[in-house]
C-alpha cells in the first residue's frame, strides 16, 4: 500500500510540474527526463524514474501522438 501511495505522489508530482511549465506534460517529462541523462539536473528522489530509457521513449511517442494532429492541416 505504501507503494501505491508514492506511485500516486510521483504521478502527481509529475503533473504538477508539467502544468507549472505550461507546456503539455508528455513534453515536461521528456525534458526532466533528458536533462538528468546528460547531466544538466539532478531529479529528487523518487523521480530518477523519469530518466529511464523506456519512460523517455514513451513520452517522446506521447508528445507526438498528441502533437501531430493539432499542428497537421485538416
């Protein structure tokens, strides 16, 4: 239980800082993602997550489902 408890803080964590930087939240944490991978941040505990290959690709496949058809021409 304990642990569901500090997936759901992560999650809303995460949340909070993708709304906070006004841009879309698969964006956010592609970027906090990226950024602890080549160094230029380090992420609070709990949040090392974001910098796992596997979470950076599916943000990065996230952002652009849901980027690509607002910016296509209908």
């Amino acid at each position: 239980m304990e642990q569901l408890d500090q997936v759901i803080t992560l999650i809303a964590l995460s949340m909070g800082v993708g709304w906070a930087s006004g841009i879309n939240l698969y964006a956010a944490i592609l970027m906090l993602g990226l950024m602890s991978n080549m160094g230029h941040m380090a992420l609070p505990p709990g949040l090392e997550l974001l910098s796992d290959p596997m979470v950076l690709i599916a943000a990065g496949f996230m952002y652009c489902v849901e980027f690509l058809p607002i910016k296509s021409p209908v």
